[in-house]
C-alpha cells in the first residue's frame, strides 16, 4: 500500500452525516420483505424507514473480486434495491478460493454477470446491472451519476483514482476498500461535504497524494492473500455502504481502519483534509 499523508492518532467522535441525500422514492414494504428484513426492522437505529431507504438506494460496486465478492453478498441481503457491478473480469479456478459468490459452475463467466445471477438467487426484490466493463476517467462519471453510493473494491490505484475523483463531481459518498497479503483498509469518502468543523472533508487524493510507481508493489497474483481476508473487509464495507443510506452510528469519514490478520490488530487512523489537493483545496474550484 502507498504511504498516506497526513495520518495522525484518532481524534474526537465526530457527527454522522445525515443519510445520503437525493434517493427515489418507492414502495412500501411487502409482506415477504417485512419477513426478510424483520432483524433489522426491530433495530431502532434502522427500523422500517431505514429498511426504506435501503429499499430505494442504488449502489454501484466497483470490482467483483475478493472485496467485492463479501460485499455484493451483503449489500444484496441487506435489500439495497439496486446494485449495479463493474467488472470487466472472468471467474478462474484461483479465484474461489476467497471469492466465495462463485462456484465451480462459473469458472469462464464474466464475473459481473455470475454475481448478478447469485444476487437473483439470494434476493429477488433486488434489481441488479451488469456492467462488463473496465471503469476508468472516461467513463466514470456517466456510470456513477445513476447511482446513491458507490463501494470500490478494485485491485488497482488507476481505478481507484478514477472512482473517487468521479464520486467527487457527482457528489456522490464512496466506501473504499484494499487488501494486502495480511492486512486490509477501508474508509468513507464524502468529500463533496463539510465536517462539523466546517472545512471540507478528506478527499482519497488527501490520504493518498500520487500513486506508487508501476509495479512497486505485487498483484495478488504475485504476492497472494489469505482467503479469509477479503471476507472480513468486504462485509466492513458492506456496514459502511448501509451506513451511508441509512444514517446509522459513526462513519469512517477522515478516518482510516486498518486490520492487520496477523496479530489481530484493528487500528483506527485519522487523516484530515489536505489544502493542496486538487479537488476541494484552496486552488480548486469544486465539483464541476
């Protein structure tokens, strides 16, 4: 992973955001929904009006793989009412052994397309877009703008870049996830929006300035990961993306958790806004 700027020691429980803003309106729970959904109807920090909100969301993943595999499963069970997934990737045999949605079956299916069948099966309230694409600068913006949340769960800084500098323009929040070997991240992305300081919230270009060199750090190809790994940060992400549409609790808004598996430490950094960077800092002039 590159090095972040500006990573300091947890600071003070900050406000939530209110939920994402701007979700369609649809119908009401039917009677197998209220069933489905009874666990999280009975929370009080959810109820029927967040399960609501989860039933009128739109969510784009981006990437079908180890991250997105746990997090589309979750998302799905949880009734987000329409997922879109981005991946231009095929099912292999190396794939299942974290990517836990597939099944032997698969092995030569564009993932997007064998996920969206797997969604089908879990949850058929749930509307699913099969995007077999490669997201990228080009063509970001347009596939964002038809979505409430966008979860990135890429192998690569390129698309990472892409997604978050898209999700700015669109104001739009964006739950970013990596992995490593041993060791994942993931954080929240709500930069279009002010803290309760009133200066502008973190953008990833603050956490992360410039990408690392080509081929400085190993693909999972190379470098392997540990099966389980993926499991635990997709569906971290999966809570964040609920979060978003619902309100709920703290989000990892400036904040960066870090989880290390092999001595089973979760470490919460705080990062903060960098007036250098060139999406909200001083020299830039806003979501266009």
């Amino acid at each position: 992973m590159a090095r972040a700027r500006g990573v300091a020691k947890p600071a003070k429980r900050a406000d939530c955001p209110s939920p994402v803003a701007g979700l369609k309106q649809g119908m009401s729970l039917n009677d197998d929904e209220i069933e489905r959904y009874a666990r999280h109807i009975v929370l009080p920090e959810i109820g029927g009006p967040g399960q609501q909100r989860l039933k009128n969301a739109r969510v784009l993943v981006v990437g079908a793989g180890g991250l997105g595999a746990p997090l589309i499963q979750y998302l799905a069970a949880a009734g987000i009412g329409k997922i879109g997934i981005v991946d231009d990737d095929s099912v292999s045999l190396s794939n299942l052994q974290r990517q836990t949605i597939f099944t032997t079956a698969d092995i030569g299916a564009h993932k997007a397309v064998a996920a969206a069948g797997f969604i089908r099966r879990l949850n058929p309230n749930v509307v699913v877009e099969e995007h077999v694409t490669r997201i990228d600068p080009h063509n970001a913006r347009a596939m964002i703008a038809f979505y409430d949340v966008v979860a990135e769960g890429s192998d690569n800084f390129a698309t990472r870049y892409a997604v978050s500098d898209a999700c700015f323009h669109e104001r739009k929040p964006v739950v970013m996830g990596a992995l490593g070997r041993f060791d994942g991240s993931l954080t929240t992305i709500r930069a279009h929006e002010s803290g309760v300081d009133g200066r502008p919230n973190p953008t990833w270009r603050c956490l992360f300035p410039d990408a690392p060199p080509p081929g400085s750090i190993p693909t999972c190809a190379e470098a392997g990961v540990l099966g389980a790994l993926p499991g635990v940060i997709g569906s971290l992400m999966a809570l964040e993306v609920v979060r978003a549409v619902t309100g709920f609790g703290e989000p990892l808004v400036g904040r960066l958790l870090l989880v290390d598996a092999l001595t089973m430490r979760f470490e919460t950094l705080r990062y903060g806004w960098d007036e250098e960077n060139p999406l909200n800092g001083n020299a830039a002039t806003g979501p266009a």
